[in-house]
C-alpha cells in the first residue's frame, strides 16, 4: 500500500469535511461537528476536562497514546491547518526550493508549550486562542475564507438573474469587525508564509500541539528510519521533507519534527528510508546538552510573563464587570466559565442563523481576546435556534435543549422611555412588545394609548426587542448577565391587553 497515497486521500476527505462544517448551513455544521472534533486535540482535552463523560473528550485519550505508537500522525492526517499548509507548500512547489534540513527551535518551541499551559491552567486562554491550530484554523474559515465564498455567491447569483435564472439565492454576510478580519488575514498570512518559506516550520516552531505530539513522537514505537547500507546521499527523501527534519549528512531523522507525511519514502529510489517499529529509545542527542538551558530559560520567561500576566488578568476581569459586558450566546452559564473554556474557533459565529454572533476583539479582556459575543445591532437570538450550542466543541457553550434554551436569560431588558416614541410622542409603535417572544413586553393603556412595559421575570434577554426598536440610539437595551439564569414561563391569561384594532401587525420592520 502507497502509505503517502493513503494520507493524501484521508486529510483530503477531512479537510473537505472541515471546509463544509465552517461554509455549509446549520444542519450540515451540527452533523459533522462530533464527527470531527473527536479527533481535533484541543477541543477534546477541554471537554474532557469540563466533561468527564462527554464522548468528544475521548478523542483526546486516544491522540496520545497514538501518538507513542505511530509519531505525529495527527499533524498530517487530521489537523485542518496541517492540511492547510501541506496544500499551500503543494501549490507553492513550482516556485519554491527545495526543502533541506532545518535547524531545530526546541527552546522556542517548549517555552510556548510551558507558556500556554502554565497561563491557561490560571485562567487565560489568551494564547490558546491565538496558537491552536485548530481554532486558527476556524477563524480563517469563519472570516476570509466565508466572505470570499459568499461573496462569490452573491456575484454569480447577480449574473444568474441577468439571464432569468434562480437556482441560487442571495446570503447575507456576517457582520465581522475590521480588527478581527485584520488578526484573521493576518494569521492567514503567516501560515502562508511559513509554509511558502520553510514548510511545517510552523508546526515545528510555534504551535503547542505540535509541540506536546514532538514530545510524544521521540519515544514513538513506528519511526521513519535511514537505512545506511542502502542509502546513496541523493538527498531526494531531503528535499521532499516539509518538516526539514531529515539530515542526510548525518543520516538521521528527528522524530520529534517528523508529522508522517510519507513523502520521503515514496521518493526514496532505494527504499532506503522505511517506516518500521523501532523498540530502541533514540538518543537525545544535543537535547541533553540544552537540558539546563532550557530548564532555566523557561523558567524565567515563564517567571517573567505571569508577574505580567496577574496584572493583567485582574485588570482585564475587573473591567469587563466594570463596563458593560458583553453578552454571550445561552449555555455560557457564567463569565468565568465562558472565558475558561472558549478557544475562538468560531464555529458558533460561522453557524449563527441570524448573524447575531460575533468575535469580540478585547471586549472581555486580554483573557479573553476574539471570544464570541452576541451583538444585537447586528441580528437576535433566535428563540427557536439553539446550533451554537450544538457544534461547540469545547463546552464553552453547553448543548441545551431548545426548550431548556428558551428558558434561559442571557441579559435583562431595560426601557429608556426618555427615549421612547411611545413615552416621548404618546403614540403607538408596539415594535418591542411585538418582537419579544417570551411576551416580557406586554402593553399597557392608557387613554388612547399602549404603553410598552416589561416583566423582567419573563425576559430571556434574546435582543429581538433591541433590535426592533426603531429609535436611535435605542430606547429599549439589553445588558448581560454575568451568570445565566432561568426565566418563568409565560402562561397566557384570559385578560391579556390586544393592541388597537389599528395597530400595524407589520411591526417590527
């Protein structure tokens, strides 16, 4: 069997399966969301975390173990922005040299690992949120790689109907802040970078999941080994090595770099280079010799970085509750829980119905930078939809029943009725009143006139009032609560106030 072949054909298949998940609708997203973030490592470790029980976390109890028998395969096979970039070296091979050995940044590579562990096991997942492969993954198909699809749509749907034809339909686009489509583009532009100029570098220098695989793969059963006897020093297996791991001076392969890409067994004329169980420790080499290095340096970048960090964290924390937070989608259940949990892969903003969900920038903080929020100018919650907590992968956002979910407050509703036509003009407009769907707007009259009034019990908090409202600024506001509650449940009485014969049933707009 062509083991290269083979790794072609299943990361081209989960790539595809990546890209539908992150493009297609709300039904396509919520079917493939378990499928493929079982084996997505991040997300399975902090489910696994938050739930114990949950089945995705076992994908994570599965990685590394797997990872000792068979190296980094999860780097070739199953991560999309591996894939990602062995499809950017692929398209740039025309133009690019070839690829030789490359220096190893071990130092770099572990005191990131160190740095992201140490800062999320305290509570920020500042780092995780920006390195994760995965997440940046999902913000480059959530942003750039969307707006161009649906862009692209939206042409071809004008230049349909140009010639009377409807096959397709127009789509909205979300709503993305300039400052998170610049981090999203520029993210995007340096995995482009690095796999243009040195291949897997990124995954060799940078990423914390390639880094804590590396580890893993130096004691892994099956390695990619050099037969001395055979080899002829061609340097064919040298310059397929996206990884640059292969030193043919040498003769030696670095395990810990290698991400199983079987490039270099098939280009080997000589099956010289073989992919077999290896039941010796391989030694370690200069490692040994940067050990204390190593130790110390970490040490003290880490040192250096948490005085920092405490600082930080506490102002970021005090003034999101200090300002008015913003609003996370229902099954958050708390601040603290949201924030320690959410990775930024926005696949809750890409799946958002009503394009009420966005990236926040440093709305909650360092801590908490590209985190989703819940922006009522924009859109609502929809009181019938309940995706984001269904392809959450990480338990950020819980999978609540719908009908759990349309219990569930996320804000309070507040009335400004300086602001009010109603209050203001002393005419009707019932645009609020119309749009709640839990009727904690509910009109009351006076002469001639409905005025709107609210019953904070019944309010979940869902924006469809703020977002009806037609005065600007708004008169009617939602502000978010810091720990999720439960709302009553609206039981319709016999004497509920009807609107005047001639009120508009068009409202809200």
């Amino acid at each position: 069997m062509n083991l290269k072949k083979f790794r072609i054909t299943i990361s081209t298949a989960v790539f595809i399966l990546f890209v539908l998940a992150f493009q297609g609708d709300e039904k396509i997203s919520t079917a493939l969301s378990d499928t493929l973030l079982y084996f997505q490592f991040t997300p399975s470790l902090l489910q696994f975390i938050n739930s114990p029980g949950h089945l995705l976390g076992f994908g994570f109890l599965l990685l590394i173990p797997a990872s000792f028998i068979f190296g980094r395969f999860y780097c070739s096979f199953l991560c999309p922005l591996g894939i990602l970039q062995d499809i950017f070296i692929r398209i740039s091979g025309g133009f690019r040299k070839r690829h030789t050995f490359q220096r190893s940044y071990r130092l770099v590579t572990y005191c990131l690992l160190v740095l992201t562990v140490v800062t999320a096991i305290l509570g920020s997942f500042t780092l995780i949120n920006l390195l994760d492969p995965y997440s940046l993954f999902g913000r480059i198909a959530a942003h750039p790689f969307k707006s161009l699809v649906l862009w692209s749509n939206n042409m071809i749907v004008g230049v349909f109907e140009q010639f009377d034809i409807y096959a397709l339909m127009v789509k909205k686009q979300h709503h993305i802040p300039f400052s998170i489509l610049t981090v999203s583009i520029g993210s995007f532009g340096i995995v482009l970078a690095f796999s243009i100029i040195s291949g897997r570098a990124y995954c060799n220098t940078i990423c914390p999941v390639g880094a804590l695989l590396g580890i893993a793969s130096r004691f892994a059963l099956f390695r990619f080994v050099i037969d001395k006897k055979k080899c002829r020093s061609c340097r064919s297996c040298e310059n397929v090595c996206k990884a640059g791991c292969i030193d043919i001076e040498k003769l030696k392969i670095d395990p810990s770099r290698c991400v199983a890409c079987f490039n270099c067994i098939d280009a080997c004329q000589k099956t010289a280079v073989t992919y077999k169980a290896q039941f010796a420790i391989p030694s370690s080499g200069q490692w040994v010799h940067s050990k204390r290095s190593f130790l110390v340096s970490t040490a003290a970048v880490s040192g250096t970085f948490l005085s920092a960090l405490f600082p930080i964290r506490l102002s970021s924390l005090e003034a999101v509750q200090r300002r008015q937070m913003p609003i996370m989608p229902p099954g958050s259940k708390s601040i603290a829980h949201f924030m320690q949990h959410c990775t930024a892969c926005h696949l809750c903003v890409s799946v958002c119905t009503t394009n009420v969900m966005q990236p926040a920038y440093l709305e909650y903080g360092v801590c908490g930078i590209m985190q989703p929020k819940l922006n009522y100018l924009q859109g609502h919650c929809d009181f019938d939809c309940n995706a984001c907590g269904q392809v959450c992968p990480t338990g950020a956002i819980a999978p609540l029943l719908l009908q759990e979910k349309k219990l569930t407050q996320i804000g309070t509703v507040s009335l400004n009725k300086a602001k009010c036509i109603v209050y203001v003009k002393k005419k009707h407009c019932g645009a609020c009143g119309e749009a709640c769907p839990t009727h904690a707007i509910f009109p009351v009259k006076k002469g001639l006139v409905l005025f709107p009034e609210i019953d904070s019990d019944y309010c979940i908090g869902c924006g469809a009032c703020e977002l009806a409202c037609p005065t600007k600024p708004k008169a009617i506001t939602v502000t978010s609560k810091i720990v999720h509650s439960k709302a009553q449940k609206y039981v319709p009485s016999v004497s509920t106030v009807q609107p005047a014969g001639n009120h508009n049933t068009g409202f809200p707009f």
